[in-house]
C-alpha cells in the first residue's frame, strides 16, 4: 500500500513536469513563426509569460498533491519511496535534471524547509544527462570537402526553412569569408586542410529581440572554431546575414545575464548546454540554462557550484564595498564572484518604496529585454548558508538592518529573501580609480558607457529612476550595467517635463520649488546637479550625452515606444557588421 501511494506520487509530479516542458517547448519553438511574421511585441510577451510557466505547474501539482494524496500528512518514507520511484522514471528521460528540479520546488512547498537534505531532495544529481539521445539531433554536420565552403556555409542557412527569402545569401556568405579573414587570418589564408574539417550547427536557431542567432563551430582536425551569425529582418522582410562573431568573449557576452533570455526548440536541453560549454569553457552551466529560459534549473546548478566553492575555499562573507544602500543590504564573497542582497527592513528617509513593491520590480527586470544595461538576479527563499563563514562584521550589520530576514539553523544562517547578482565594481569607485591614475581616456570612455546604457534602457521602455554613479557597475570590457531597480518606472509611466520659469528672481532664488510636482514628474535638466558636480565628469558627460538633460529626448523616446516601435539592440559592435566593414554592398 505504501508503495502505491509513493509511485503515484512520483507519477504524479513527473506529469506535472512534463506538462511543463510540453508548454515551455511550444512557446520556445513558436519564437520561429514570429521571427518570420516580424512579430515583435509578441516575441517580448512570450518571455514575460514563458516565465510564469513553471511556478503554475508546480502550483497545479501541489494542488493535485494535496487533494488526491493529502501530502502534507505524508511521513519521511513514503517521500523518500516516492524519491525513488521518481528516478526510476527519469532513467530514459530526455530532461532528466529539469525534472529533478521541479521535484525540489514541489517538495519544498509541501514540507518545511528543515526537510531540505539529500534524504528528500535532489541535492546533486541522480542521473547522468551525458549522451542523452535527441530527435532531431541536436545538431547537423556539413562537410565542406563534398561540396565545396561556399556551398556548405549557404546550406547551413537554408536548412533552417524561414519562411521568408534572403535578400542576397551567396553576397552574405561570401561577407561571412571575408569577415573570418579579418579575424582569424589576417594573411588571407584560412586553416581549413582537414579531410575530415566539419560544421557543426545547432539544430535550433537562438532567437531574442529581433534577431536568430545561428550557433555553430568548425572542426578541423584538433582544431575548433565556435561562431555565430545573426540573422535579421530588411525594411522590406527579407532576410540577411549581419555578422559573424568568432571570439569566444563576443559569443559569451550573447549569453551575458544582463540580456534578454533566448527562445530555442531544445528537446534534450543538457545537450545544447554541452555544446554550448564546448564553445564557452569559461561560461559557467548555470548561466546558460538560466539564458536558455531554464531559470530554476540555472538557479538549482548556481547553489551547487556555490556550496562547491565554499568546500574548496576559506575566506569570509563581508560586508560589499562601496556606499552603503538605503534599501538594500549587500555582501559578498571575495573569491566568489557575485554580491548577496537583501532587502532592508527599515528604508532611508527619502525611499517611498515597501518591500513588496522591492520584489515587483525585481522581478519586471526579468521579464523585459535588459538589453546588455541590466542586471539579471537570482532570486532565493530560505536560503541556508554556513554561519561559520560570515565575517563577525557582516554578522553585525546583517542584524542589525536585516534581523526579519535572518534564522538560525543548526551550523546555518538562513536568509529568507536573497538575490544574488554577478559581482561590478560600482562606477562610483571606477570613476574615483581612474581619476586618481589620471586615466582621463579610461574616465571619457566609461561616461560615454554610462550614457549609452540611459539611451539604451530608455529605448527598452525602461527608466532606472536613481541614475547616481553608484547605481550602476562596470563589467568585463568596460561595458556599463545597472543594477538598482527599486525606483524603475517603465518610460511610459513618467511624466518628463521642463521646468517652468519662475514668476520673479526671489522665489528662483528660494530653494523651494515654485510649481507643482507629481510623483512620476521626471525634469531631466536637474540631473546635472546630482550628476555633474566633477568637472571632468561634466567635461565628458556635456561632450556626448548633453541631449539627455533635455526633455525632449525623452518625450520623443516615449513616443517612439508608445507608437509600437521595437528598436535593433546589437550584442557586438557596430563596425562588425558587414553594412559597416564592407559599406554597402548589402
């Protein structure tokens, strides 16, 4: 009798995963009929609803659990039979550590978090994912030597079937020649002698924005070239070739978590992981499953390599540097690169903001297109860490501005609400760094970074509220990132007005405001007082961004983004594209 119950419980909660990765995969693989309708808009809600996706299964299962079973009357063995009886049906599973994460979030929900050990739970992984057998493959070959380069790099394309025409393929192929010359073989002379040289293409293209993005690497012998191609849209809708990446860093910055993430038809996920780890060696796994849409599972792999990092290290938790948050508590672990946050229980004075409203923007930053400016977190409920790790410092402040958020279990510090975010040094202290070196280029460049990245967001639909130097990171390669988003308002929420003159020079010079102000009142022409108080920040800052103290830019950003417009975010540099390198030609 105890048996039956645990095996249908265990059938129960493998039909609840395969519900979900039935729906995950259909939107996942719709992303090819609305990148050939130019469906845009719809592309940008498929994300934010493929989100949702997995939380309503697991909120469907526990119903299920509860009504049929009555699982929170369960004892330890009839869970850890039903553990068992559920690995028995992953042995030929084609998602298997999908399914045993979906097993923890749906365990965790029926018991109380003291359960959280490898007796119920799939702290590490019970079955392997390697050479998990796909249909179709997970990707196709092509062999040069049969048909000649040109012929096979133009096949590769048209195997994908869009259902629109290239404007020029065989042009696009030979810019794609051209370009690897340029990077790779600067003498003119590509290294493809192998009889036995292949490309290898996944068999799903990436879409994200307005772009499929064609993944692949040649084999040549023990050589191995990763690259990618963009594929994009001509006013008129045909299609074209836009590029070709093929430094492993260009690729990886694809995959960076202050992106959008991917839509890929992926029947055996682990696969495309493999082969894209085989691309990016230093990517690690979690990220690209939480980039493939597979955030719990990324999440899931995270606290591993976590737990593995603190095994194999010694070093403390301490507090993070830089100026201290009004909501939020941050500290990090210096060999680890990310930074833990948790949210104050009492804000500063001037924050209108309460916890729940913290969360709701959390998480609108997950659902929209962070184009390369914002930050991705992961978000964790009770998450126990060794106490024994935390500097005496970090102990200290965390109760003495997070004691709500804060339990003791055992050897453990528990937290119940934690994000973790990957680690930036705060422009604050990059901009002071490289103005004590004198480094005037290095202080010009990253204004212009900061610049670019309001520009950006402000594209996307989003204003960061708070623009301070300290809001924002500097990540590998310069590029500037924000990362505070408990004042963010979408663009189109704000009221961005100019200031109205003053009715007579004493209450100009009051200090009080002369008109009246709403609470999504935006005046742009005052960001130069909070902004620009160094001279050669406001030296650089007036030499490429003036316009953004004007409300014009503003308002003709909101209309742009209320007439329905999604504007071309490109993940590499401009001088990269064939229209540019090669004029036009295109």
């Amino acid at each position: 009798m105890q048996d039956k119950l645990s095996r249908q419980i265990a059938q129960a909660m493998i039909d609840g995963f395969d519900k979900h990765y039935r729906l995950f995969r259909e939107c996942s693989a719709s992303a090819k009929r609305r990148f050939e309708e130019a469906d845009w808009a719809g592309g940008q809600q498929a994300v934010r609803d493929r989100i949702q996706f997995y939380d309503d299964r697991v909120k469907e299962t526990l119903e299920t659990l509860h009504a049929t079973y009555r699982a929170g009357e369960l004892g330890d063995e009839a869970w850890q039979r039903a553990k068992l009886f559920y690995i028995r049906l992953l042995i030929d599973h084609k998602q298997p550590e999908l399914a045993e994460t979906f097993f923890n979030s749906v365990f965790c929900r029926v018991q109380h978090r003291t359960y959280f050990h490898n007796d119920f739970i799939f702290f590490r992984p019970a079955i392997s994912t390697e050479f998990i057998e796909s249909e179709p493959p997970t990707y196709r070959c092509y062999y040069p030597g049969t048909a000649g380069f040109h012929a096979a790099v133009r096949q590769v394309f048209l195997d994908f079937h869009w259902a629109r025409p290239f404007e020029d393929l065989d042009r696009d192929v030979a810019f794609v020649f051209r370009m690897a010359r340029m990077q790779i073989a600067p003498d003119g002379v590509l290294p493809m002698a192998q009889a036995n040289l292949q490309i290898q293409i996944l068999n799903s293209a990436f879409y994200r924005n307005k772009g499929a993005y064609v993944i692949g690497k040649i084999v040549n012998g023990t050589d191995e070239y990763p690259f990618t191609v963009p594929v994009l849209h001509t006013e008129e809708g045909k299609l074209y070739l836009d590029t070709i990446l093929l430094d492993v860093w260009r690729i990886a910055s694809l995959f960076s978590l202050s992106r959008a993430y991917f839509m890929v038809d992926m029947p055996v996920p682990s696969a495309y992981v493999q082969f894209l780890s085989s691309l990016m060696p230093g990517k690690p796994r979690s990220e690209l499953y939480t980039m493939l849409g597979l955030g719990k599972q990324g999440k899931t792999m995270f606290f591993r390599d976590l737990f593995h990092h603190l095994h194999h290290s010694r070093d403390e938790f301490v507090v993070a540097p830089g100026i201290r948050g009004m909501v939020m508590m941050v500290f990090t672990l210096p060999s680890f690169p990310y930074v833990f946050k948790v949210i104050k229980d009492v804000f500063g004075a001037s924050k209108e903001v309460d916890h729940a409203t913290v969360k709701r923007k959390y998480q609108l930053v997950r659902q929209v297109d962070r184009v390369g400016r914002m930050a991705d977190t992961l978000e964790y409920s009770y998450a126990a860490l060794p106490k024994a790790r935390f500097s005496a410092a970090l102990l200290e402040e965390l109760y003495q501005q997070v004691p709500s958020q804060l339990e003791e279990d055992g050897e453990d510090l528990v937290i119940k609400h934690l994000y973790i975010e990957r680690r930036m040094e705060p422009l604050n202290l990059y901009l002071d760094r490289v103005d004590k070196e004198g480094r005037d280029d290095l202080l010009d460049q990253v204004v212009l970074e900061y610049g670019n990245a309001i520009r950006q967001l402000a594209i996307a639909n989003i204003f960061p509220g708070d623009m301070l130097w300290k809001n924002f990171g500097v990540a590998r390669f310069g590029r500037v990132v924000f990362y505070d988003y408990d004042e963010i308002e979408y663009m189109t929420d704000c009221n961005f007005r100019r200031i109205p003159p003053a009715p007579n020079p004493e209450m100009e010079m009051s200090g009080e405001p002369w008109y009246s102000v709403g609470r999504n009142d935006v005046f742009p022409e005052e960001f130069a007082s909070f902004l620009l108080t160094s001279p050669k920040i406001r030296q650089a800052f007036m030499k490429h961004h003036a316009d953004l103290l004007d409300v014009s830019f503003w308002q003709e950003a909101q209309q742009s983004i209320r007439r329905g417009e999604v504007r071309d975010f490109f993940p590499y540099p401009e001088a990269f594209r064939f229209c540019s390198a090669f004029g036009d030609g295109r």
